[in-house]
C-alpha cells in the first residue's frame, strides 16, 4: 500500500537516498529542507520539495500524511563542541517543534536518523541497545536527547516510533535511470570521501590518527554500512512502529574495518596512489565500533546485503567521479 511521507532533511545524504527509496516503492514524498547543508539537485525527481526549517513544520503537516523521516539535524562533531547552542536549537529544539506539529496533524508514525554517537566511548564490541549511552560531544548529546524526547511522546501520546542509530555510512545510490546520490559534505570528515578525495588528486595525502591502538594493524576499526542498505531499513521501520512504542535499533554490518583497510581498498579500486602521514591520535576515538545489529534483524526483519567495502568504495568512487 502507498503512502504519504514528509522527509526532513531530504536533501541530504542520507535523506535523499532515503526519499528516492520512498518514491521507487511507490510512495507520494514531500522533502523539507533549509538547504543549510542539504543540495537541492539531491531532492529526487518525483518529490515535492519545500525549502523551509523543520522549526516551522506545522506550516505543512497536516493528517494527510501517513508519517515522517526525520533526518535534517546539525552533524558535525568537532563544530559541536565549539558551537553547542547551535546543536541544541537545530537538534533538539527543530525535534521538540516537529513532534509537536505531530501531535496537532495527528500524524503518529516517526522514524527518526538517531546515531552511534549516543553510545560515546564503549566499553565492548560489538554495541548493542542495552548498552548505556554516555555520548561523548553535545552533537551525540543532542541526539541522545531527542531519542528520549520520543520516549516520552510514544507512551505519553500514542506515538509509534523507531529511531535507527547509524554506525558508519558510506557508499552511494546509484540508479539505473542515472540518477546519483552520495556524500558531499562541507567541510568533509568521514573517511572514505576523504580518502577519495586523494585519489581524486585534490587531497595531498590522508592523516592516519593514530597507529598504535589495540587492533590488528594498529589503527581504527569502524563499522560501515552501505547507504542503499540504510535506506531499506527505514523503509522496514514504517512498517515496523506500533502506536505507544519506540522502538531503538542499531544499523551496521557487525563487521570492522580498519582505517588502513580502508586506504588499501581505495587504493585496489581507484588504481590511484594514495599517501598516507601519521598523526596522534585525536581524543575520543575509541579503538573500535562495531555494532550489533540484532534488533534490527529480529524486529524489522532487516538484513545488509551490500558489505562487501570494496564494493561500498566502488559505489562512492562512482558518485566522486561525477562531481
């Protein structure tokens, strides 16, 4: 059956893949975005899109809709912590204003871009939902707090809910009508793109923080998962949310890539040299992410099946190439 969807934030990375996965299943997707860090060639054809800031959401729901993906949301880490208000009046006051234009639209179904932020610096791998969150910047604060906003409006006021934590992103969606979705980030600071970008030869060389952790060749091993997979998660968690209940799932692959892996791997699919300098370690990294993705699997029936990184890289070198 179709519905009718409002996509915050759509015109960025996540959400426009997101909203193109909407409109390829059918369904009718209205895009809200103040373009503050979204691009409006990444709106999907096929979408409505309103140039507007989630603060003012009332403005356009109404009970037509059937629900709402809430991705438009101040992301930076490092700007965070420089800039907290900010994080606080986009993150968590734009959330506050959009559950309550929910409320009075009576639309009662979310699906909310939470992260893996939340969890801070843990303790063990892989992550799991019960495991305490303690983020460790007011970017992942913010989020944390929303999350628990939801809470509070699903038993309260029969919302039904589900925010996804993302562990991290990469890739793009690339469609077979031609159409291209992928990360363009200003400034850029996750690390396939910027690894790309040395490829690409407008990078000089690739900072590798830190060489000497716990892990097999002494550098990061981060969970990626592929923004294709990511988006089909969504659309299983629309079907998945239950009036009264949020519902918290953690979206990776449950596998770990280390930082050097990933340059090889750059390397093999580019067939570009990619130098590397070594730099200290930055704090707050922790030596691994990984998550464990079985909530997801069990509530929303979700199962990634683009893992493979080369083929995550492959799909980012695509989109890089056609800026």
């Amino acid at each position: 059956m179709s519905g009718k969807y409002l996509v915050t934030g759509g015109a960025g990375y996540v959400g426009s893949v997101v909203a193109a996965h909407l409109l390829a299943a059918g369904h009718t997707v209205t895009v809200l975005d103040d373009l503050s860090t979204g691009f409006r060639e990444g709106v999907p054809a096929g979408a409505e899109f309103i140039e507007g800031r989630v603060q003012d959401a009332a403005k356009w729901l109404d009970p037509s809709y059937d629900a709402v993906l809430h991705f438009a949301a101040c992301s930076q880490v490092g700007e965070s912590v420089v800039r907290p208000e900010k994080y606080w009046d986009n993150n968590v006051g734009g959330s506050m204003a959009l559950l309550t234009a929910m409320r009075e639209a009576n639309v009662r179904t979310l699906v909310f871009s939470s992260t893996a932020a939340t969890y801070g610096e843990p303790a063990g791998s892989p992550i799991r939902e019960t495991d305490p969150t303690a983020p460790t910047s007011p970017y992942g604060a913010s989020k944390l707090a929303v999350d628990h906003m939801i809470t509070g409006e699903a038993a309260a006021h029969g919302l039904g809910a589900v925010s996804l934590r993302y562990f991290n992103v990469a890739g793009a969606h690339l469609t077979p009508e031609g159409a291209a979705y992928g990360e363009r980030h200003d400034p850029e600071s996750h690390l396939i793109p910027l690894v790309l970008q040395v490829a690409q030869g407008s990078r000089d060389a690739i900072s590798v923080f830190g060489d000497d952790y716990p892990t097999p060749d002494g550098t990061c091993v981060r969970d990626y998962i592929h923004v294709a997979d990511l988006a089909d998660a969504h659309l299983l968690a629309l079907a998945a949310a239950t009036p009264g209940e949020h519902l918290i799932c953690n979206l990776g692959n449950g596998n770990g890539f280390s930082v050097r892996e990933v340059i090889e791997t750059v390397r093999e699919v580019t067939g570009h040299p990619v130098p590397e300098v070594a730099a200290e370690r930055r704090a707050g990294d922790p030596a691994v992410l990984v998550a464990s993705a079985d909530t997801a699997r069990a509530r929303l029936g979700w199962n990634p099946t683009r893992a493979d990184l080369a083929g995550i890289v492959a799909d980012a070198w695509a989109f890089a190439r056609r800026k």
